[in-house]
C-alpha cells in the first residue's frame, strides 16, 4: 500500500490519505492527531476498501464523505 495523496484540513489535525495497492486500486482513510500529544496520527472516521480504479475516483468518494475536504 502507497500513500498517494494526503489533504489536510486547515487546523492540520485531520487528515486523509489516498491510497493505491500493488493491483492498481484506490482507496482512501481519515486520520486524526491531537497537538498536545505527540503520539501522531490515528485512523479516525470514514474509510474505504480498494473499490476505485483511478486517484480521482478515490478522491471525489472521499470528498462527499468528508465535509472539510475542499477540492480543486
């Protein structure tokens, strides 16, 4: 599993990364991380299996999931 992309929201303590697989399949998950603890970042919120055949798909799904998620 690749990182592809990862959007932040404007705070920075949410995250969501666009993942692509060694068979050519997107999928995306949320993060979150708390400033005051160093632990970094945990899995939190929506997620999806590798359902997506392009980066774009994967986006646009995660985008109307995701409420902050500002896309250009």
């Amino acid at each position: 599993m690749t990182v592809v992309k990862s959007i932040n929201d404007v705070t920075g303590t949410l995250c969501v990364d666009i993942l692509s697989n060694d068979h050519g399949r997107f999928s995306f998950k949320c993060f979150r991380r708390d400033p005051e603890d160093n632990s970094g970042w945990y899995p939190y919120g929506p997620e999806s299996d590798f359902l997506y055949n392009s980066f774009e798909e994967a986006q646009g799904a995660a985008s109307k999931v995701v409420s902050w998620m500002d896309i250009d």
